[in-house]
C-alpha cells in the first residue's frame, strides 16, 4: 500500500509561474474562485499564492518585484526564504496557457489529501469510541459533500442532491414536469 500523500509539487510550481508569466491578474482571476492557499501541499507555494491573489484583488502588477514587496509587507518573505527563491518558485513558464490544467492538478491533489483526512479522523474517533457511528459517519460525509467529490462541473453535490430532493418530491405530489426538451428521435 502506496502511504505517501497526495500531491504534485511540480504542478503547484508550474501553477504559480503560470500565473506571473504575464504581468497581470488574468491568469490568476481564471482559477481564483477554485483555489485557495490551502490547497497548496508546500506552504512556501501556499504563501505565493496567497500574496499573488492580494496583488490581483488591488490590480497591481504581478512580476518579481511586486511579489516579493507583498510577501515582505505580510511578514511572508522570510518564510520562503528571499527573492532569489520566490524568483526560483515563480520562474519556468513560457506562457500560462495551462494555468487552468495546473489549478486542477493541485485542485484534486488537495482534495484527496482532504479525504484521507476525514477518513483517518473518523478512523481514530471510532477506533477510541469518543463519538457515535452516526456523528463520525455525518462528519465524514459533510466533508465528503463539501468537496463536490465525483462533480466536473462547478455545481456543488449538495445542489445536485437538493434538485433530486426537489423532483423526487414534485413527482410524490404529481406536480412534476419534464425540463427536456424533445427531440422526435427513436431511440
């Protein structure tokens, strides 16, 4: 059994040059409501991130320079190191053409270490019977649901499993009508 935890290093660091290649926060703004500093595995990474999205929310210029006065000013620098290694974080990419690839690499790392997570915490409160199968079983399944797991698209399970809700108890009341549109094909 493989224990080493999820996570591609390379691809949060690809990510972050991604999203300095081009001076601007356009790269940044296409991932930013999917990501956030935690889901970074390294923190150093979750840290450029972080001071990335504040340069993008005030619409200043995100290069070398800008980064490092803003991870200096949050008191972030020293813990990455100094501007050679933001330098070293943020440099490598040619183009951010695959900002959105990247962000979903890191996306579903983070996620899966978020499962591990819930299972091994639910693992140890049964293990030592502090809570009762019902509490460690809605706990897991509230994170489970948080994470949109198994959803492509951007609605949450939860939204899903309230319109199946929904229709289930349209079609109980005979109020139910169909949303498809037809198509006169034979099936």
């Amino acid at each position: 059994m493989n224990s080493e935890i999820p996570k591609n290093l390379e691809a949060e660091k690809a990510l972050l040059s991604c999203l300095c290649v081009e001076g601007n926060s356009n790269a940044y703004d296409s991932i930013a409501s999917a990501l956030k500093q935690d889901d970074f595995y390294d923190y150093k990474y979750g840290l450029v991130f972080k001071a990335i999205g504040s340069l993008a929310s005030k619409g200043e210029a995100i290069d070398l320079i800008s980064l490092c006065e803003e991870l200096k000013t949050s008191g972030d620098l020293e813990q990455i190191g100094n501007a050679v290694d933001v330098m070293a974080i943020t440099d490598g990419a040619q183009t951010s053409v695959s900002t959105k690839y990247f962000a979903k690499i890191v996306k579903e790392k983070s996620k899966l270490r978020e499962i591990i997570k819930s299972f091994r915490i639910g693992l140890e409160e049964a293990t030592a019977e502090s809570k009762t199968s019902e509490e460690i079983s809605g706990k897991v399944q509230s994170i489970l649901l948080e994470l949109d797991v198994g959803s492509d698209d951007k609605t949450p399970v939860t939204t899903s499993v309230n319109d199946l809700r929904s229709e289930f108890q349209q079609r109980l009341d005979g109020t139910y009508t169909k949303s498809a549109v037809e198509t006169h094909i034979g099936h």
